[in-house]
C-alpha cells in the first residue's frame, strides 16, 4: 500500500529482515532495548513468530527508502461482541518522521484491516504524558474513553518514565 501525505510515505507488512529497525522503534518508544544484551535473539524470535501469527498484523512504514515507523495490531475476542476488536498494543513513529503522515497511514492501515476483518472497533492504549499523541488519534477520529491499570508482576523495569 502507498500513501502520500506530501511525501512518499510507503506501508508495507513487517518482515523478519526488518527487527533491527523495529527494535530501534521500540526503544525510542520507552520499550526495554535489547539491542546488544543477551535479549535480543530470544526478542527476534519473538518478533518473528509474531509476523507468523493468524490473529495478529504488522507493517512498517518506509520514508525516502527507510523505516521510520511500525504498527501491530491484534485481533482479539471479547465476550459479548461476535466480531473481534482490533487493539493496537504498539504505534511508533522515529522522532525524526514525526509530522510527516506516518502515523496517520500506520493508523490508516490498521484501521483498514481491522474493517477487513469485520472488527467491531479499533483500540489503543497511550501512556498518560503522552499529550502530543493523544491529539494525534482525537484528531484521526478515535476517542478517549479509558483509563489503563497496570501491576508489574517482575523485575522489568516499567513503565517507561516521560521525558
């Protein structure tokens, strides 16, 4: 899929090859970075056997020939709704791409899928200091209609801190 926002802002599905730039994302996202520590091969399998789930989507976005961005989205059940919700557990957009209708097309394709798929709604969940996103998915039509509840039952360092 192609997607012009006044640049060539190109969507495409993730592919194996392309975990050392979606693990920047994730890091640059606040996720713990496992680039060069003993996480990062069981990180990759992770992220690979993920591509290859049937209840799961994932692409990138490429800008002047590199990925700037990446989205997944899960297809989950919820008891009363006969068709899946579409939940977005990851929208990153390098700092450098941001304002450039990256997240817009990511958003974009995740919502097109999630329609493919005869989704009853399409979620997400944002950390609280996180303004400038929030106005980003008011103004692509998505309303803000919870609160997130998390008990860290490790010693994973989380959440990540704002900056």
């Amino acid at each position: 899929m192609h997607v012009s926002y006044g640049t060539a802002v190109w969507i495409r599905d993730a592919r194996p090859g392309d975990w050392p730039e979606v693990s920047g994302l994730l890091a640059e996202l606040g996720r713990p970075d496992v680039r060069g520590t003993d996480d990062q091969d069981p990180a990759r399998t992770l992220f690979e056997a993920y591509l290859r789930r049937p209840d799961t989507a994932a692409f990138v976005a490429e800008l002047d020939g590199r990925v700037v961005g990446f989205v997944n989205v899960e297809f989950r059940s919820r008891l009363n709704f006969l068709t899946p919700e579409a939940w977005i557990p990851e929208l990153i957009v390098g700092e450098d791409a941001r304002s450039k209708g990256v997240g817009a097309a990511l958003l974009g394709r995740c919502e097109q899928v999630a329609r493919e798929r005869d989704c009853w709604s399409l979620s997400l969940e944002s950390a609280t200091w996180r303004e400038r996103a929030h106005a980003f998915y008011v103004r692509e039509g998505m309303e803000d209609l919870a609160h997130a509840f998390v008990k860290v039952l490790s010693d994973v360092d989380w959440p990540p801190k704002p900056r």
